[in-house]
C-alpha cells in the first residue's frame, strides 16, 4: 500500500509540472505586472491528528486574523498536503500550512514561498514532558512497544510500519533515511501501511496493529488521555536528526506589502497568551518567526536520499 502511495507522491510532482506548463500562458506577463492583493484570504489545513475537529479549530484562528488584517479569512481543510499545493498551484489558496517536504516540492514548482516558520516547546522524549524553550526544530522517532522485542533499526526488517503519507517529513521521509544509512530498505524490507494522523501512528502501535511507526516526538501527548499508558508501554528505538518546524507558506504573486501584513499578524497572535492558545490547539504550535527558504536545504538533501 505504501509503495502505491509513494509512487503517487511522485506521479504528482508530474501533475504539478503540467499543471505549471498550462497555466503559463498569456496572463503570465500580466501577474508578474501587477502583484496579486487578497480581498479574501484563503488558509489551507492537513489534520495532524482528529480531522474532525481540526476544522473548529482552526476557524478561531482565521477569526483572530482577520480582525487583524481586515479582510475575510477561509480556512479549509484538505485530505492529505498534495491537496493543499495543488489549490495553492491553481490560485484558489492563498495560504498553506506546509510541512518542510511539501513545502520543498511547493517552491521548486514555483507555487509557494515559505512566510513564516513555526515556533514550538522543545519536547523532553523520556516522558514528552515540554521544556520551556520556544525552538524551530523538532524531531521524529520510530516509536515501538516495549514488548515488541524491537531494539533497533535492524530489528524492523521484515516488520509492519505505519507511515504517514510519503511527504510526511516525520512520518516518512527523515526516519526513513535514517532506516536507509542503517542498511534497511524502507520499502522493500519492510511492509508499509499508510496512516492518516500521527495520533493514528501512535494509537496502531498501542493496539498492535503495525509494530512499528514513525511520529514527530512526542506525539503520544495527542493520546495520552484516553491512553493514560501510552508512556509506560512504548518507547523510541531512534530518534531522526532535526527537522525544520512547519512552514506558513505564502502563493508567490501575492504583494509584499501584504505578506508583510499577514506575517505582522500571525507573529502578534502567537505573542499573545490568548492567541497562543488557539494555535496550540490545532498543531502544537506556540509561535511563529520570519523564516527563509535556505532553511529547508537540509530537507532537499534528505528528499534526494530518499528518492534515489
């Protein structure tokens, strides 16, 4: 299942490049004229964990935008981040909450630039207790039951994974490299599942479901009240190296008077306690900072690894 899904992953950067290819035509010279001003702002969403409830969420936040930029603001919940990009590539999206890897594939197809990049609590993996250091960074682990009797990475072979899609940068593409640079193949020496949420990647290896899935640490606080002993029965067998905190990313034609003003405004609600609270409750986030598109090198460089 999970080679299928990779190999839409790919399929999809094709689409992307058409896509690109026909909407260059005669109104190319007059967008890069006369820079594109919002008169509604249109926010897109990926569920990280209930998808349910993301969408009530997330409308508080398009609220408190609005009262600060003076416009309308939508916000919209997608399926998977392939959905995310390609409103953001037909200009029906204005804003994307963008994971690194998404948010590589968005800019080198020339439909998104990175605005802002998230601030979250640094993360103590022994107990996901959080520190109270505001960081850019976060990690993935391969999360396991105790009594799975999997000790390291060589122990995966010829085990059951839940990842997330294949451009989850936690839930696929870091911890798989790191799985690759130990000698395991991490689609041929393993049978992958595609999960949709990392509270799903935990809960599939509570109940035994995978024996094995790679999650942003820690994401066992998503479930850690409906499964109080999420902490005592698993822990990680590796940890990835860092990943760059989500992006805000921005369509490419939109003025920069007005990505200011946008930036402005998601940097003040993450400075207030109130503000904080509503960004927390959709992706962890506590912050936000102006951030730069060399951020994410290191992401083209573990995405180059994994697509060789």
């Amino acid at each position: 299942m999970f080679k299928k899904s990779f190999a839409l992953f790919l399929a999809f950067g094709l689409v992307l490049s058409v896509l690109a290819g026909c909407g260059n035509g005669s109104s190319s010279a007059s967008s890069k004229s006369k820079a594109y001003v919002p008169k509604e702002l249109v926010i897109g969403f990926v569920p990280s964990s209930n998808a349910d409830t993301l969408e009530a969420k997330a409308k508080p936040l398009g609220d408190l935008l609005s009262k600060k930029i003076g416009i309308p603001v939508k916000v919209q919940v997608t399926t998977d981040y392939n959905g995310v990009i390609e409103a953001m590539a037909s200009k029906k999206m204005d804003l994307g909450f963008l994971p690194p890897t998404s948010y590589v594939l968005a800019h080198q197809k020339g439909y998104a630039n990175v605005l802002l990049q998230a601030q979250r609590y640094g993360v103590n993996p022994k107990d996901g207790a959080n520190t109270s250091e505001k960081v850019d960074y976060y990690y993935s682990g391969m999360l396991v039951r105790n009594d799975s009797g999997i000790n390291s990475i060589k122990d995966l072979k010829g085990k059951k994974i839940g990842w997330q899609d294949a451009t989850s940068t936690a839930g696929y593409v870091f911890p798989a490299v790191k799985m690759k640079k130990a000698g395991i193949d991490p689609q041929k020496d393993v049978t992958g599942v595609t999960l949709q949420g990392h509270d799903k990647g935990v809960l599939a290896v509570l109940n035994k479901d995978v024996d094995a899935a790679p999650v942003f640490v820690d994401a066992r606080n998503i479930v850690k009240a409906e499964s109080p002993n999420v902490f005592k029965e698993t822990h990680y067998i590796f940890q990835t190296a860092k990943i760059p905190n989500d992006t805000i990313s921005v369509r490419p034609d939109m003025s920069k008077k007005w990505q200011k003003k946008i930036s402005d405004a998601f940097v003040s609600i993450g400075n207030d306690p109130k503000g904080e609270k509503v960004i927390y409750s959709i992706y962890s986030h506590v912050g936000y900072s102006p951030s730069k598109d060399s951020n994410f090198d290191v992401v083209r460089n573990y995405s180059k690894e994994i697509g060789e």
